[in-house]
C-alpha cells in the first residue's frame, strides 16, 4: 500500500502521529520516547517510525520543511493511512515580548501568507487555520500536571525562511507569538478530512533579542513539547 512518499503498508502507521520537520527529530523521537519504535519509511531519507507510549500505538514522522512537504505527507497520513491525530512538533521563531528562548507555544490559530489556504477558497474567503479544541484543551491540561510551561497563542506559517518583505512589526500588534512554515497546512487539511490536529513550538531563537538556543538547550525544551504531545496524543 506504499504511496510515492511513505514506504509502509497498511497498519504499519499508528492513528496517533506526531510530525517534526527534521527526519532526524523523528529518528531522535522513536528513540528516546517510543517503546519498540520500529522504522516504516525511508523514502527520501525522510523516515518514519511506529511504536508505543504507555502501551498505546504512536507512529512519528519527518515532514521536510514548508507548507508544499508537509502538506503530501498530511494527506498521504489522513486518506491514505487514516490517521486521526496529528501533532506538529518543532521549533519556532519567537516574535514577541511575552515570549522567551525555550519556551513551548501551543499554536490556537496558524495566520499565514501561503497562497495555499487562498487557493482552496478561490481567493474569496480568508479561512482561519485554527487547532482542535479538544487536543488543545487537553494539551493545556496535561502541560500543567506535568507541572511544565507553554504558552497558548496565534503563530505564523511563511513561505519563505528569509523574507525581508514581512511586517513584524504589524504581526506583533496583533498578538502573534512566533513564526515557523507548516502548521497552516496541517490545520487546513485536518478540519477538511474531520481529523484532529494540534501544533506544538519550542522557541529555538528570538526575533527580538536576537538570542538562540544551544543545541543542548534545543533538546532539553523539545523534550518538554514531546512529553505534553504525547501524553495529549494517547488520551481518548
């Protein structure tokens, strides 16, 4: 049943999946996290991994970087392999005052600049990119019996890493946390299949402060974002 993208038949992949950009993050994810984890896909190199978190299946896969890699690798999941819980785990820009280096962003709502959203709506309707609110709820829940932190707010997907062109300035008055390139797609895709999905952030560098994390700091915050998305991801 494999599609041109993803090398795995059918129940290989888990229902409950969560999707960093880096494939490498996937590989560091079954590892450290996932019982079991064995490797489904290496397709591209990007690779993919199912097994277990407290005894119930979790599959974890690499989507590339941007809205056009994440978006194949959505639909592939949802129509091809009937994932219903998708969560996007990866690092963000911070763009405003209230939030720090390290911190963890759940995203609420994806503003964007991609035509892709535009494209789907004819140019007609500007459609809003928002989570499950159910995922979100229970993500907010379990970040506090973990006894960790995150912040809840709007983010945004670009279409382009470097874009001089772009007005922070205007984005911050209107409360946007931070910037990264895919969670509008995700989104997007997810509330037109009737599946679940949540976006989770560490703030790996500042637009503000010009500050950046180490790379040992990267890990220790993304380790935090990987413990809220899976226990979200596992609870019924």
């Amino acid at each position: 049943m494999s599609t041109p993208h993803i090398a795995a038949e059918k129940g290989q992949i888990a229902e409950r999946i969560l999707l960093p950009g880096d494939p490498l993050r996937a590989k560091y994810i079954a590892e450290n996290f996932l019982n079991g984890a064995k490797e489904y896909t290496h397709v591209r190199n990007i690779l993919g991994y199912t097994g277990t978190y407290k005894g119930v299946p979790v599959s974890v896969q690499g989507t590339g970087m941007g809205i056009p890699s994440i978006s194949i690798y959505v639909h592939e999941l949802i129509h091809e392999y009937g994932c219903k819980k998708l969560f996007r785990v990866g690092t963000c820009g911070g763009m405003h005052p209230d939030v720090k280096l390290r911190d963890v962003l759940i995203a609420q709502a994806a503003s964007t600049d991609s035509s892709l959203v535009r494209n789907i709506f004819g140019g007609t309707i500007n459609f809003c990119p928002i989570a499950d609110f159910t995922l979100l709820e229970k993500a907010v829940a379990n970040t506090r019996r973990l006894q960790l932190k995150a912040t809840v707010g709007n983010i945004i997907s670009v279409d382009r890493f470097y874009d001089e062109d772009i007005d922070n300035d205007k984005l911050r008055k209107y409360g946007i946390l931070g910037v990264e390139m895919e969670a509008a797609a995700l989104y997007t895709l997810a509330a037109e299949a009737h599946v679940q999905a949540l976006a989770l952030f560490t703030v790996s560098d500042h637009l503000l402060t010009g500050e950046s994390c180490t790379a040992e700091e990267r890990q220790t915050s993304f380790n935090d974002m990987i413990r809220i998305a899976l226990e979200t991801a596992i609870e019924d």
